[in-house]
C-alpha cells in the first residue's frame, strides 16, 4: 500500500539514524540510509511508495552524479542537503549568478 496518496506530491529525507529524529519531529516521512548503496535503495523505494520529492544527506552520498541518474530513472526530483559532516564544495558565486541571468 503506497505512503503517499494518490495524485499527491510527497517529500522524503533519506538519511543516517543520528538526523532523521529532527527530520521526524517536523512531520517528515524519512528512510534510513547509512551510504550511496542504501541510499539508492531508499530512492527505489521512496519510488514505490509514491513519493516524487526526495532530499538526500550528503554525507552518505559517495556518487553524487550516480544517485541523480537513478532518481531521474525513477522520476523523482533530488535535493542532495549538505550536512556538516559533508565535505563543503567550493563554488564562484559571480559565475553561478551569470548563469541564473543567463549571462554565463
């Protein structure tokens, strides 16, 4: 029986169990995944239950190119939220805004 009614949008965070209790206490549906393995696991089985929305730890993503290739297979829409153990990515913010305005 899917989780998530029929013609309606619904938003899973798959994440370690240390950080998805705070996940749980706003009122998140949550999938417990501990690496990219189980991770994508998780997604296939968001998948089943109904969900389109899913955010994603970073920490427990190895691959990210890898797991955005199984939601788009999937058909569901992939944040990927960094956490403080996630290795931070450096980024030039005056390029990302010439690409918004579509400059770049």
């Amino acid at each position: 029986m899917p989780e998530v009614e029929s013609g309606e949008t619904g938003v899973v965070v798959i994440g370690d169990r240390l950080t998805l209790p705070l996940f749980r206490m706003t009122g998140m549906k949550t999938i417990e995944a501990s690496d990219q393995r189980s991770a994508e696991e998780a997604l296939r089985q968001a998948a089943s239950d109904g969900y389109r929305i899913a955010i994603v730890l970073k920490h427990i993503v190895s691959d990210e190119d890898s797991i955005r290739k199984v939601a788009a297979r999937l058909n569901i829409t992939l944040l990927v939220l960094p956490t403080k153990w996630s290795k931070p990515t450096p980024f030039n913010v005056e390029k990302l805004l010439a690409e918004a305005l579509g400059l770049g």
